[in-house]
C-alpha cells in the first residue's frame, strides 16, 4: 500500500500511472482481495481480469471473492492516479480464518504467571459461576484475548458484553476501558481503520459472583456521516494517518494544544473529506486557517494558503454549484496557534440571461 499524502513518487506530475507485477504461489482456497483507491484500478490474475474499477472518483474500496488452486500466479496490478491526494491499498484475506489466543491468570490484573493458554475461534464466554480452565477458580482471575485480523477498510463499531471489568485495545488505541466490578454490561465504541491488518486485544478481569465476556465487531460503512478527519504527525499528510474519526466541521480552535492524542501541538496535519448535496446556485465557501490550508472541490483546487496565509481573514471562492459534490480540505500546523474555520454559504440562485 501506499499513503503519498499531496507527494508523488521521484519525477512523476499530479497525475501518474503505474503497474506492478509479482509471481505469489497460493494454496487452493476462496480468497477475499480489496482494493482501496481514488483513481482507477484494475486488477489481472494470470491475464484474467478479477476486479476493475477503471475510473475517477474519490476514495473508495473495491472487493471481490475468487476461488483459487493450489498455484503461482502472476498477479498483475495496474493504477492510476488523479491531481490530489493519493492513496492505494491493496491486500487480500483467506476466508474463514479466525482464531483468538486467550492466556489465563489466577488474579484480577493479568500480572505474574499464566496458569494456561489456548486457541479459541469466538470471544464469547458465559462461565456463570464455573471456572473458565482448570487451574483456575471460580472468582478472581484476568484473561487476555489476542487476535490480528484483516480487515476491510470502513468505520467500525465495536460491541463488549462483560462481567465484572474489560478493556479493548485496536492496534494499542484503547477503544474501551471499564475495569471494574459490576452487574452483566455492554459498552459500544466505533472506530474508522484503514484496510488491511489489524490487532485486537481484550483484557478482562472476574472479582465474585457471574463471570462472561463477549467481543463482536461489525463493518457500519465506507463513509462518514459528517466529515472524515485524518489526522497526521507530520506537515505533508504522509504515511498512514495516527487518528482516523468522524468530526462536525472543519473547525477547531486548538490553541497551542495538541488537536488528538498520538499528535503533538505542532508540525501535524489534517486531511478533511464529505459529500454534499446542493441546491443549485451560487456558493460561497471560505476558510481562515493559521497555518496553511488546500480546498479541492471533485478533485480540483479552488483554495489554496499553503505557505504563510493571512490568518486573521477569511478566504474565499465563488462557485456556482449544483447536486453532489465532493469537498477535500487539507490543514498543516508548523507551530505556535493551531486553528481552522470553515464556511459554506448559498448566496442565491443561479442568474441567466
């Protein structure tokens, strides 16, 4: 995969293309390949095509199932990439292949030696009043769940059922923490991941009384419902984002703070992105950023402040819009003040003669 943020690769202009070609040797089994891009793709197994999306448009993930003999195959992937951000995944699952490592411990805090470990293919426990291994009693013991899974990128929710306390960490980012005695439970947490592997991790603990676990999780979509908000740890939206997350509006003021853990409160930056739906007529849209910003409207420049703006004031364009459309705003902090504000005003109708 490759995050190129607003860069391209040595020598290549806004819009490239490019191929790449690999022999893979896979065992018979039906496959899972998805495809995460915002130009066009397609995609040849042994000189048939499995997958092709041969267009332009925003970023969007493509997938398909195929049932393979036991092989080599030459895989043949051909991409090209449209003025803006550029983005490519590609990756590809066995499917029905799941499976959690749960490790045991005869206290509340997971600490000291494991009394046991097994493979188990679902995180759904109800022990009641019985112990969950031998070795164990019936109270007062921890266990952790640990499993790397492939995943189609989306937002994602998350749902834990639990008695008495939980913690569920995706890849390190503590999703849900109830470490606590209590009746039977649930807690719900969503989470927007970039395709591909991920790691899951539930910590539980068992005081007295009933003991139960569960953990499901459930593909909600590719889009947001507001504006999707990835937020980087450097000025050039390079490599994969630290936070993806789901924001009302581009507007924050942030201070000299930190705009989201894992980001310090400088040298980081921000890629916004919706679809809007518009009445026709003419639109003005404006943004007042300290430090630098870009506003691509279908993939095209109309704003952009990147280097040394005038913060105190707003900028704008005017545009006569009709029906959908897709915005993209790209914020960069160097130091200091951190902030952005974004307006969309309809002025009124479209005028002809």
């Amino acid at each position: 995969g490759h995050h190129w943020g607003l860069s391209r690769p040595a020598g290549l202009p806004e819009t490239f293309g490019v191929r790449w070609q690999r022999n893979i040797a896979l065992p018979a089994r039906s496959y899972r390949l998805y495809v995460w891009s915002r130009g066009g793709v397609r995609v040849r197994l042994n000189d048939v095509i499995v997958l092709e999306d041969w267009q332009t448009g925003p970023l969007r993930l493509n997938e398909v199932s195929v049932s393979l003999a036991n092989a080599i195959y030459t895989v043949v992937i051909d991409h090209y990439q449209i003025p803006g951000p550029a983005d490519f995944h590609i990756w590809w699952e066995p499917q029905g292949n799941t499976e959690w490592t749960a490790t045991y411990w005869a206290n509340r805090d997971l600490s000291g030696t494991p009394v046991s470990s097994e493979q188990v293919e679902t995180l759904a426990m109800d022990w009641n009043d019985g112990a969950p291994v031998a070795g164990l009693g019936r109270d007062n013991f921890s266990v952790r769940w640990e499993r790397t899974v492939d995943l189609a990128g989306g937002l994602y929710r998350f749902d834990a059922g639990y008695d008495d306390g939980l913690r569920l960490y995706v890849d390190g980012l503590l999703l849900i923490d109830d470490w606590q005695t209590g009746v039977a439970r649930t807690a719900s947490a969503e989470l927007w991941l970039e395709p591909g592997r991920h790691q899951l991790v539930v910590d539980y603990f068992e005081g007295l009384g009933q003991a139960s676990a569960s953990l499901s999780w459930q593909r909600l979509g590719q889009t947001f419902p507001n504006w999707r908000g990835e937020y980087f740890a450097n000025t050039q939206l390079l490599g994969v984002p630290v936070q993806l997350r789901n924001d009302l509006a581009p507007d924050f003021d942030w201070g000299q703070g930190a705009p989201i853990a894992g980001v310090g409160p400088d040298t980081f930056s921000v890629r916004w992105s919706r679809r809007v739906s518009l009445e026709a007529g003419v639109y003005r849209l404006a943004i007042r950023a300290d430090d630098g910003f870009r506003l691509y409207l279908d993939g095209v420049l109309v704003l952009d402040r990147w280097a040394n703006p005038d913060q105190a004031a707003f900028h704008e364009v005017r545009l006569q819009l009709t029906g959908q459309h897709l915005l993209e705003l790209l914020y960069y902090d160097q130091s200091f003040a951190a902030n952005i504000a974004w307006e969309l005003e309809r002025l009124g109708p479209i005028l002809t003669e």
